[in-house]
C-alpha cells in the first residue's frame, strides 16, 4: 500500500537555526497537510495545502514557519528560527478527495531543539 | 471551536478483555468522526470512521457508533490482544473541501494489552 514517507525520522537542531522536515505524499493525492504533536499534548493541525497554496493555517503556524512544494514529489515545512517549544514531533498527512478517502499520515520527524 | 475530549490514559488489559475507550464531542453541525492508531515507532492510522448519527463504524473487531445525542463516539473491543496495545486517537472533521483533512483530536489514550 502507498505510504506518505518523512524524513528525517529525528532531527535535532540548535535555537535559532532553520530547519526543514521533509514529506513525500502518496503520488496521486492533491491535499497535503502538517500536523505536530508536542510531547504528552493533542496533535494539532498546523497547515493545509492544496493547489501549490496555503489553504488554511492555525494560530501556531505564524511567520516562522513555511511550507513549499518544490517539485512533483516533495512536501516540506521550514521553521525558519527555530525556538525551544517548537520541539515536538511533526507528521504529514496527504489527501486523495475529501470525504471519499481517509487522511494518510507519515510516520513523523522527531524535532529537538536544545 | 471543535474539541474532544478522550479518557485518560493508560489503560492496561490483560488478553481478551474488553476495551473501552470513552470519546466525546464538541463541535457545530454534523461533524465526521474518527478513531485512529498509532503502533509504536509508527504514523497515524485510521481504524474506523462514521460520517452521520447512528453510524456505526469497524474494523478489525473494533467498532464505534456515533451518537449525535450524547456527542459521543466511544471505542469498544470485545476481546483485545497483545497485538491491539498502542495509542488510540479520537478525531473530528466538519469541515469539507480542503478543510476536511483538517482534523481536531484527542489527547490519545495509550492501551497495554498483557498476555
């Protein structure tokens, strides 16, 4: 079965520094979305992403953090000055068609910033 | 805005127990509802869904009914196994287009199934 496949599996990172989390959707979806979990909360939704554009965003997804589809296959988020409670595992889930398809998530990135 | 709200965790079993995972909503309209997995050192499964009042959604001998009347959309298994031990999520969408992978969860429930 198709997978959404992340990497790396952990990245850890310096404050301050830029950093990028890599995602490769299933190939024929068009719905990209990047959630993150910080440790012993909820899994939050951070973005949506269809038609090579932002879709909807939350709160926590302010100017710090982009996302970019830079070819047929990639799917990335940049968090461009990385800060302590960004820690927090991130997971990409693709989207085949709304209500006809279940949301595909990756296996996620282990962020750490120290 | 959307929220739910899942049982506290953990939940220890032994083997062909049956589970419980209690889930409730809040939410506008006539949300999409949701339980997901997630196995250790893996991602986010869906395990089952239902998309309207009195729908009741299984798979692998878990099954959930959605129940507008009491905003609930609890997790039950008859006899668990080892195998079954991971975290549990429930999950909400009443969004479409787009919008409809925009899910609300719960904090998740961690379940250890014992021989």
């Amino acid at each position: 079965e198709p997978e959404v496949t992340q990497t790396p599996s952990h990245q850890v990172t310096q404050m301050g520094q830029e950093v990028i989390l890599r995602c490769v959707p299933i190939s024929n979806h068009l719905y990209f979305y990047w959630y993150r979990q910080i440790l012993g909360q909820k899994v939050e939704f951070l973005v949506s992403f269809y038609n090579n554009e932002i879709s909807e965003k939350s709160e926590i997804f302010d100017d710090q953090f982009s996302v970019e589809r830079p070819d047929g296959s990639n799917f990335t988020l940049k968090i461009r000055s990385t800060k302590l409670e960004d820690s927090a595992m991130y997971f990409c889930a693709s989207l085949d068609r709304p209500l006809n398809s279940p949301l595909h998530f990756g296996n996620g990135t282990r962020l750490t910033v120290t | 805005g959307n929220s739910v709200t899942q049982m506290e965790g953990p939940v220890t079993l032994s083997e062909e127990a049956f589970l419980t995972i209690n889930c409730t909503y809040t939410a506008t309209g006539y949300p999409s509802l949701f339980w997901y997995v997630q196995y250790p050192g893996e991602g986010l499964q869906l395990l089952l869904k239902a998309t309207k009042a009195d729908d009741k959604g299984s798979n692998k001998g878990f099954e959930a009914t959605y129940r507008k009347e009491t905003t609930s959309f609890h997790l039950e298994k008859g006899s668990v196994q080892v195998s079954d031990s991971a975290v549990y999520f429930c999950a909400l969408t009443n969004a479409g287009g787009t919008s409809y992978g925009k899910l609300t969860f719960g904090q998740g429930t961690i379940l250890t199934v014992h021989p």
